[in-house]
C-alpha cells in the first residue's frame, strides 16, 4: 500500500469513528412552509403586526396565499382577476395598477417540529420582493429588502418545539414602480423600463419592456421558498470550492475548499469540521471564541488527498459529460452535528484569453467553447416556475446544443436555476442588476444594491455552470459601484472573469439587430462576442390559438401587441410585409404560421451559421435575443409559453451542432464546422442539388479533414446553369466509416430574384408514410417515429405534433429529437418522441402532421395513431388576408 492510500484510510477510519459516536444524532430535516398561507390587503388587514402574527388571531375574509408566488398570482388563483397573460386580460381596467402601491400581509402557522427542541431554531426566506418585515408569534424577527438576498431569523427565543407558532409578513412593493406604456398596434412597443430601475435588486423589467408588458404588481411577494432549519452552537457559511485542472493532459487536478464556522453562542468550544469531496475525506480541529467565526481552508498542497488523479471533468453541452461530485461539510462537537453542507460541485478549468486574438475567448479543460446560446429576460413573468417547468425550459436549451445562457440583469436567479445549468451543461453569462442606462436610472441606495450582489455571489458560485459574472447590461456601471464590484470579485470570487459589460470590451458587443433578416445579412458583422441578437419568431397555429380569444385569430389587433406583435426593436409591422413579399400573400393565420415557420427556420439557422463561418476568427459567441418567453409571445424565443417548441429551435440545433455541415449563404462556399478539440478526420462531404420538381441537378464529392475549432472550407458551390426558380440543396457529412454525422437542406432561388420564394407555393403536395413504434422506460414513453417520402417530390418543413388520443390536446411539453424535417425523393428519416407517461393522462398517443406541403397516410401502430393535423392547413379556414387594424 503507498503512503497517499495510506493516509486515505486513516483518514477514513477517524472519520468513521466520528460518525460512529452520533448515531441518532444527526440535524433535524428542515421544513419547507409551503401551505397554510393566507394574503390580505392591508387596507383590509389594519391589525399591527403584533396582532396578526399572535396565534390567537383569526384571518377573516383572506384568500388563499401561493408561497412561493407573488400577490398577483395568489389573486389570480383564487379568481380575483383572470389570467393576465391570456388575450388583453393584462390591460389596467381589469387588472389595477394599484396592486404596485399596496402592501400585503403574508400569515400561516404551523407545529414547530419537536426534534428541534435544545436548538438553533431559525426561519429562512429564499427570496422576497421588495422589502419585508418579519413577525413570528407577536414579536418581530428582523426585515429583508431586495429580491436577490435571503432573510436568515434566529427565533429560538419565540417558538417552542411542539408548539403551534404563528408568521406573519407584511410585504411593500418596490418604492417606485412607475408608469408603463400600453403596448398597442398603433403606439407600438415604447420605451423599455423606465424609473423602477432606481430600486436596483428587483424584477425591473416587470414595469415592461418590449418582450413583456407590465405586471401589476411589479412581481411583490414571497417568490421563493420558506422554511425552517435548525443548527447547534456552530454553524457552516458560504463554502466556496475551486478547481484547477491540468493542462494539456487533463491527468490531475487541484481542489480547494474553503468556508466559514461561526460560533453563535455565548461559550467558547472545541470541534472537528469534516468533510468529503465525492468520497475523498478531509478535516480540521478548530476552537472557537464565544460569538466568533473563522475561514477554515483546505487544499492540496496541506492535504494531499485534494490533489485528484484523473478527475471526472464537468464539460460544457455537446463537449462532455457534466460530471459532478458531492460535497458535504459537518462540523461536530463532542461527536454531535452541529451543522451540516451539502452541494455539488464540478471540476473543470474555465480560461478567457488565447494567444491569437484579444477577443473574450471562453475555453473549457483546454478547449475552445463557442458560446452558442440564448438570453433569458425573465424565467416567467409572474415568476410561476415550478422546477418541472424550468427543466423543461433548460433541457430544450441542450436540445437545442447550446452552450450558454444570457441571464440577463439577473432577473431570472434561483437555486434551480443554477442546478439545471449545471445538469445539462449550460454555462452561465450571469449578470447582476442594472439595465441600460437609457432604459433606467442607476441605483441610489449603493449599500442595498452590493448587499443583493453579494448574497448572489455567496450564494451561487460553487456552481460550475457560472462562466462570467457581468455589471450591466448595454453600458457600464457607475464608479462607484464598479469599484465596488471589483472589490467584491477580489474577496468571493477567485477564479471568474469579471466583464463589466454586456456591450463593450473585449471584443464584446450587443445592440441586435432583433428583426427578422434574409439569412444572407447574418454573415455580416463586426465584433467577435455577439450577447444579443434576434429575429421574429413565431409560435404554432395551436401556441396562438391558445394565447388569445377567437375573435383576435384572423386580425392583427391590439391583442398581438399586447403580445409582443408590435413595432419596436422586433419591426412587427415589417415582418408582415416581409412573408407577402418573400413566400406569398398571407392568406389566413394558419397561412401566417406555416410562413413564420419557414421564416424561422432561415433566420435562426443563418444566425448561428453567418457565426460559424468565422468561428474563432473572429467570432467567439453568439447569444440570441431571446430563446426563453416570459409571456405567450410572437417574437424571440425557441419554444412558446406553454413549451410547445417551434421551428426555430431545431433550426439552432442544426447550425449548433458540435460538427456542422454548412452552406454560406452568403458567399456560396460549403463549409465544416469543427466545434471539437479533435480533429476530424478521412470523412466524406456530399452536395447535392434538387430542381423544384424533385429532380438533381448537380452532384459533387469532397474528402474533408476538418482541424478542431475551425471552420473548414470545402470550395465554391458550382452552382449549374440548369436551375428552377426556387431549387434545393442537401448537404451530408459522412465519418470515415459511413455513418452520418450531419446533415442540412437549404431552400433557394435565383440570383436575379434571390429574395422571392413565392414559387415554393407551386410544390406539389407529398404524402408521407410515417410508422411508429412504442416503448415505456420508467416514467416516460418514448415513440420511434420512422418517416418515408415515397413520392419523387420535395417534402418541405414536417412538423409532428403530439396529441392525446381521445381528447385531441396537445401534449407538454415533448421532446423531439429533430421537427421541421425536410426530405428529398425517397429518403427516410427516424426520430424519437419523448414524453412523461403521466402527462399523457392515461390516454393513448396521437401523432399529428403538418408542414409546407405535407400529407400524410394515417395509421395506427402499437396502439398509436397517426393523421395530418387538418386544423393546420390554410385552405381550412376562410380566406382572411389576416388585417392589421
């Protein structure tokens, strides 16, 4: 046995006799206060706090309350107002904008559990907006202020264990909420934000911006979880754990752990801190001072078990596994546990500069990471984000191989947040609270601003997700909280770059545009880190059905306004214009939808790919403005409020694949696109192009040797004489042993009218064979759906959608792994489908089809049916030219 396996057993063999002398004496659970919540107005509650919050008060005539959830959502569910997101339900006649200048009382009671009895007893609040005072059994607990920073009460003194205790807690908005513009068709979308920015740590786009209109309320309440825990005489805070691994080799790695004890008691003690990192142990005897604390720090130069032999490295979407370890700290005292830490950690080396070029330049373990992702304004905008709904939300960002995700002025900050980034491999561009300055003013109150970046940074940054900690969004911070931030990085945050803006240095730039643009125009650009881009995006024919009434279906009213359809940065009323002059005359909506699809597709594929085509030289990153909705929206986004996915996800998840075969649209060259740090070598390229009545009209071959993150150029498309007016052109790229590692098929037409696809109205219908296969894994139900066009033609844009059977309503969220599918004479493709058995409700599945020109054979295969989704299709509806009113 050599002496570092040695010294692992000894250590493991004191550990065990620590946790052999506690047995039984391990902390109580904490307790999640989740139900038994009520919320009253306090024009209508005007007891002080010491009455409400006493047991012997009784709560008459209050609702119901959601906690977690803001007081707009606790009104909405128990029916005061309707659903705001839903037509023009949003407009101040129906909702007020009163609910912004009132204060609510929050109470609930409950049995304080009697294991924590002889116990630090304390109250924890994960996250209130704006400012709050806290009352527990008429006496009160303390205050919390900014929506970014935690409520941590001792109330020891005022509870019993056994006992019933009472909490109550008055919440005020945020001083000032300001006046928001009415989005409308003929105002448009307005300025964006306005006065509430002065407030700092808030949700300041809730006053609206032009991807969201106002909520009411500005999003007041108790938006995060409360709960109570329970500690001995010392308590474990804010550990933080770093990594540095080896390069080139990747062989080893260096950990560093590090964190604060604190003894709250009036005695001085003795104790061990003992820990793991996975299943390496390591610990350290400390003496306390009564009412002191200390920074305990282990690494691997003192204790050598944290040098690590082959680590398991967290990798970024698409470059490697996200491999994480468990971390627990206890700290014990006459063998009892004083306080427990667990949390996951992963190792990985995050480097921003490389020797060729002054850009920003984000590598991972020693490879270069394109950071391809999407910003997010708002999770959701009444903040009702369940973790379900966020990992379907975050799943579809690795779906669409994505590598990075804007959290844009740190609106969208919670611990699952950060959890599901870290799960699916999604690094984080994490910013802290101030918009542009022309969309608000600077923060007045400094000290509570550093307060709540502090408590985030504390909070978050063992994460591995978190790449680059960024001040401001579209401008820098005034000096005085830049340097205060700088101050902050040189205390908390070792490793981190710190970029104090989102638009400028290094490289670095935003400003969009956010309309939808002819892919060609993407390939045009200046800095190297792009952090906001976009283009219309619109949602499915049902997404929108489900959004508004009927009556605002086949008219573009004020209702799409108030969903984002709009002039503004997106040019709403252009991209109208745009689908008559580029596929055709708008017939109807369901006309507008399978355009926008098409639309889509070329915009968001082209925004990647016009990347890609100089990828590392200059460009570095390229984030899309926005690949998350806040709101049912017609603009900016991947996947719709109700997670329905449209074409613009998967045209992402083709230009971002890891290897990419690629036409340039705009200089006609074909291009491989090596996102890897290996090269790729003896594969095979093939183009070939398709006349519109599904005939070829050229072939050509290419043996390619892709270097690692590069863009290799395979020559000029030699384009034949010989084209129809709208023609084809697939692209497929083949490893050494034949299998396909990426394909793509692009839609164009002649030069001499190159931005006219009118003629794609002329495609024949195709009628697809589509075959299905059914297994049940655990809890989900995976389909394996094989689609064969059988005819000579081009099939265009087949979209599937997955329905219950009996009661015809869409399932969600699903995840396909490819939609929007296109297909030359007698090709094949097969997908999968991936669902939650519970969310199809005991129903059988229902496969229904639509695209540009699609039709389908309907069958039944193990039990599922498929069919042509006749609801999609334009000549079944009245011809309405869609109006603008």
């Amino acid at each position: 046995m050599n002496a570092h396996r040695f010294f692992i057993l000894i250590l493991l063999l004191q550990l065990l006799f620590f946790v052999d002398n506690s047995k039984g004496q391990t902390l109580p659970a904490p307790v999640n206060i989740s139900s038994g919540w009520q919320l009253q107005d306090v024009s209508k509650a005007t007891q002080p706090g010491e009455v409400i919050s006493s047991t012997s008060f009784k709560p008459e005539g209050w609702f119901k309350a959601t906690v977690p959830g803001t007081v707009l959502t606790s009104l909405v569910n128990n029916k005061v107002y309707p659903e705001p997101l839903y037509g023009e339900n949003n407009r101040p006649d129906k909702i007020p904008e009163s609910l912004n200048k009132t204060n609510y009382w929050y109470r609930t009671e409950l049995t304080i559990p009697q294991n924590y009895a002889d116990k630090k007893i304390s109250l924890n609040f994960d996250g209130i907006n704006y400012a709050a005072d806290v009352w527990i059994n008429g006496k009160e607990a303390g205050k919390i202020k900014g929506a970014f920073t935690r409520g941590i009460f001792d109330i020891s003194p005022l509870v019993k264990p056994g006992k019933v205790a009472a909490i109550a807690v008055l919440i005020s908005p945020q001083p000032n909420p300001g006046n928001p513009h009415e989005h409308t068709i003929k105002l448009g979308m307005g300025p964006n934000g306005g006065i509430t920015a002065i407030d700092g740590p808030t949700f300041l786009s809730s006053i609206g911006w032009d991807w969201i209109p106002a909520i009411r309320d500005r999003n007041s309440g108790i938006w995060q979880k409360v709960f109570l825990s329970a500690t001995d005489a010392v308590q474990i805070k804010d550990p933080l754990v770093t990594s540095d691994v080896s390069l080139p080799g990747l062989k080893t790695a260096d950990v560093t752990i590090q964190t604060t004890v604190e003894n709250i008691t009036n005695a001085p003690c003795k104790g061990i801190l003992t820990g793991y990192f996975g299943d390496i142990p390591f610990q350290k005897a400390v003496e306390l001072a009564a009412h002191s604390s200390q920074l305990l720090s282990f690494d691997a130069k003192s204790f050598p078990q944290l040098h690590i032999n082959h680590p398991r490295l967290w990798w970024p979407n698409g470059y490697g596994t996200q491999n994480l370890y468990k971390v627990r700290l206890s700290f014990k005292l006459n063998g009892k546990t004083s306080d427990a830490k667990d949390f996951l950690f992963g190792i990985r080396k995050i480097t921003y500069t490389v020797p060729d070029a002054e850009n920003l330049t984000l590598s991972v373990n020693g490879v270069r990471v394109f950071c391809k992702g999407g910003n997010w304004g708002m999770d959701e905008a009444m903040k009702r984000i369940p973790r379900s709904r966020l990992e379907a939300q975050i799943r579809m960002h690795q779906m669409a191989n994505y590598t990075m995700i804007r959290n844009w002025v740190g609106q969208s900050t919670n611990e699952d947040f950060y959890e599901l980034c870290d799960k699916y491999g999604i690094m984080l561009w994490d910013e802290f609270f101030q918009p542009n300055p022309g969309d608000g003013p600077n923060p007045t109150d400094i000290g509570l601003y550093i307060a709540n970046v502090r408590e985030k940074i504390l909070r978050y940054r063992n994460h591995p997700s978190i790449a680059v900690w960024c001040a401001r969004n579209e401008g820098y911070p005034p000096k005085n909280i830049d340097s205060a931030l700088r101050k902050l990085m040189a205390e908390l945050e070792p490793v981190r770059l710190y970029q104090p803006s989102s638009t400028a240095g290094r490289g670095v730039n935003s400003g969009g545009p956010y309309f939808w643009q002819k892919p060609s125009d993407y390939y045009t650009f200046g800095e190297a880190f792009k952090t906001e881009i976009g283009s219309m995006s619109i949602p499915t024919l049902e997404s929108i059905h489900g959004m508004m009434p009927q009556k605002d279906w086949e008219v573009i009213n004020d209702d799409w306004a108030e969903h984002d359809f709009a002039n503004g940065a997106q040019r709403g009323m252009d991209y109208r214009k745009m689908l008559d002059a580029r596929y055709g005359k708008v017939a109807n909506l369901a006309d507008f939808v399978r355009k926008g699809q098409l639309a889509n597709y070329e915009a968001f594929r082209a925004m990647y790919e016009g990347r890609n085509a100089k990828l590392f030289s200059p460009s570095t990153g390229a984030i899309t403005w926005m690949s998350n909705p806040a709101q049912p929206s017609f603009v900016w986004q991947l996947y719709h409020h109700d997670l329905e996915p449209n074409a613009s996800l998967f045209a992402a998840r083709k230009a971002c694949e890891p290897i990419h075969i690629q036409l340039n649209e705009k200089e006609g060259n074909i291009q491989v696109i090596n996102n890897l740090g290996t090269t790729l070598t003896k594969a095979h390229a093939h183009l070939t192009i398709y006349n519109s009545n599904g005939t070829i009209a050229y072939k050509a071959n290419f043996n390619v040797t892709a270097q690692p993150s590069k863009a290799t150029d395979l020559g000029m498309v030699k384009w034949p004489a010989s084209l129809t007016d709208v023609h084809f052109i697939k692209l497929e790229l083949n490893s050494a042993d034949g299998k396909l590692i990426s394909d793509n098929f692009y839609w164009r037409a002649l030069p001499e009218h190159a931005d006219s696809l009118a003629a794609l109205n002329n495609l024949p219908r195709v009628r697809l064979h589509i075959e299905v296969k059914r297994e049940d894994k655990g809890d989900n139900c995976f389909l394996k759906v094989t689609l064969h066009n059988p005819s000579s033609q081009l099939a265009l844009m087949t979209h599937l959608q997955l329905r219950r059977q009996q009661s015809n309503e869409r399932v969600l969220p699903v995840y396909y792994s490819d939609n929007y599918m296109s297909f030359i004479p007698n090709e094949t493709k097969t997908i999968t489908i991936e669902v939650a058995k519970a969310d199809l409700k005991g129903e059988a599945p229902l496969i229904l089809a639509d695209g540009w020109n699609i039709d389908v054979i309907p069958g039944t295969f193990n039990g599922v049916n498929v069919a042509l989704n006749k609801e999609a299709q334009v000549n079944y509806w009245p011809i309405t030219g869609l109006p603008v009113l």
